[in-house]
C-alpha cells in the first residue's frame, strides 16, 4: 500500500442514530430558540409568512403562558428568546404549537392565492406529499436553552 491509499476497516465504521433535539424545561430560566426553514431555504422573506409567524407567537403566548424576550426573523430562520411563566411547562409543545400553527396558515394562504406554487412547498414523508416550512430538529443545546 502506498502513501495515497487508505484502507479502511469496516468493523470500525459506527453508524450513529438521528439525533433527536433535547429540550430542557426547567423552571424560570430562559430559554433561546433556533430554528430553520426546511433546507434553509428562504421562506421569511414572504412578509406574508412573516406576519402569520408573529401571530401564531403571540397566541402561542397566551396559551402556554411566557414572555417574549427577543426574536428575531431571518430569512431562513428564526431566533427566540422566551421566559416562561409557569413551573411546569414544555418547549417542545409551546415550538410544535407555533410552528404548527404558521405551516397551517401558510398552507392555505398558498393554496388560496398562490396555487400553483403549492407544489413548491412539498415533499414526500413517509410516501406521502407533505406541506413543509420548517427543518426538522436534530441535535440539542446543552443547559438550559434550546
């Protein structure tokens, strides 16, 4: 073997599993928030996007009880900052619910005034075509942010 090859055992390729995203709630901390468009692409830069997102930020508020500290929208991803309110509580629910709630606006708005730029906006999961905003979560932030 000469100094170009490189000979690699098989038995030592380790196959690591997806990485799920690890949310901490701990009590009356705050808590920083990222979160991308899927493929990073730039989807906030539609004001229409934009204005759904802080709606659905300000009713997710309301229901799960916390402070907005911060946020900023980039266009293709979000920053947060949130404070939360109650002692029991779940960043994983309040980022489902808000999230949830801007795809769902979006989805209409585009099959309403946008049809035929709807198709843009899926992609097959699971053999089925899915209307896609947001990246999926993988990895973790140590401590007590997200």
């Amino acid at each position: 073997m000469n100094h170009h090859e490189l000979r690699i055992n098989p038995r030592m390729i380790i196959k690591s599993p997806r990485k799920k995203m690890k949310h901490y709630n701990i009590p009356y901390h705050a808590h920083e928030l990222t979160f991308t468009c899927y493929h990073r692409y730039d989807y906030l830069k539609d004001p229409v996007l934009c204005e759904l997102f802080i709606r659905a930020l300000g009713i997710a508020k309301e229901k799960f009880s916390f402070m907005i500290w911060a946020y900023v929208l980039m266009p293709n991803h979000v920053h947060l900052l949130i404070y939360t309110e109650n002692e029991i509580y779940s960043i994983a629910s309040i980022l489902r619910y808000i999230k949830s709630k801007t795809s769902s606006g979006y989805r209409r708005y585009v099959l309403n005034q946008m049809p035929d730029y709807f198709d843009r906006y899926c992609v097959i999961s699971k053999g089925k075509s899915v209307f896609r905003i947001w990246q999926a979560a993988q990895g973790f932030s140590p401590g007590g942010t997200d």
